[in-house]
C-alpha cells in the first residue's frame, strides 16, 4: 500500500466530476493521514472495494469524511467498504455515502470497519439520499459527535432508504443516537 499524508484535499480519489462512469477499482491496504477532504473519495464508480486501508486525523468540513461515495452525475453500485481503521477525523463522518440530482447508490456493502469519531466528528456511518439494497454490519463504531449510524433519505424527494440491512454494529458512546433514520423502506 501507499503512505499518504498533509495532503491539501482527497487523499486517493477514483472517478471524477464528470459524466464517465468508472469501474472496477481496489484501493487496498494505504495508510492516509491528514488529508483536508475525504481520505478516500469514490465519485462515479461502480464494482470496486476499498479493503485494509487506515485513514487517519484530517477532515476540515464537515462534508469531508474517512471514505466517502458520490453519485453525483453518475450511480455507484456495487462496492464494498471492509476491514478499513477510520480514526480521529476532526469535521465529518467515517464513511458517508451521498448522492446529486436523481443519482442513486445501490448495493453496498460497509462491513467489518473500525471508526472511532472525536469531539467535532459527523456520524460514523451516514446516507444521505438514496440508499437501495444496501449492508451495514460487524462495524465497530464509537465516539461520534452525532450518529452511530445516520439513513436519512426524503420522502418530499423520493431519495428513500430502501431494502437496507443493518445489523451486528457495535456503537457505543456517540453524542445523540445509536442508528437514526428517516425516509425509510423495508429496512
């Protein structure tokens, strides 16, 4: 793996802001320290993972997070997100998976992940938008500012979270809720 870090914005980035869907990506096994943005970023892409990576410190907005997924002109299926070490991340969330417009994320897969959040922190796991058919489990999540786990879709907007599974978390010692949701279908 690679050694990232003081780096000004994403730490590793896969796809772009552009039309071109890209896939089949591994980002497998990097350390990542102090990136401003996202440490890992998945703009655009589809049937990939990201395994093993540690993703350390960093985060100045509160939209950067450890790994973040965008569907922002494009879907992204068909990833997942295992075995990753997200700590002390200062604005944020551990892994947030957002979407743009009528953009969609499907079949995730987060399992098996360490994210500890400090004081300042977003949610350690979050959707925001659309969410379809999706796994979180096995994930070790503490010490979030906010949520252990944040669904929020939108009803008014048909960005509903639907068909999810979300079991065997630990969460433990984050300032509001275990697992907030709204929007919710079949979860």
């Amino acid at each position: 793996g690679n050694i990232v870090s003081n780096i000004g914005d994403v730490g590793i980035e896969v796809g772009n802001n552009g039309r071109i869907m890209h896939s089949t990506f591994n980002i497998t096994g990097n350390t990542i320290a102090n990136a401003s943005g996202d440490g890992i970023l998945i703009r655009n892409a589809n049937n990939g993972c990201i395994v093993g990576n540690s993703i350390v410190s960093g985060g100045s907005s509160a939209t950067s997070s450890g790994i973040g997924i965008f569907a922002a002109e494009a879907d992204c299926e068909n990833i997942a997100i295992s075995g990753n070490n997200i700590a002390n991340r200062q604005n944020g969330s551990g892994i947030r998976v957002g979407i743009a417009g009528s953009f969609r994320a499907r079949r995730l897969t987060i399992s098996g992940n360490s994210l500890k959040g400090v004081i300042g922190s977003n949610n350690g796991v979050e959707f925001q938008g659309f969410g379809e058919s999706s796994i979180v489990n096995n994930n070790n999540i503490t010490n979030w500012n906010r949520n252990g786990i944040e669904l929020n879709g939108n009803f008014n907007e048909a960005r509903l979270i639907k068909d999810c599974i979300i079991s065997s978390n630990i969460i433990q010692n984050n300032g509001i809720h275990g697992i907030s949701g709204s929007a919710l279908v079949n979860c």
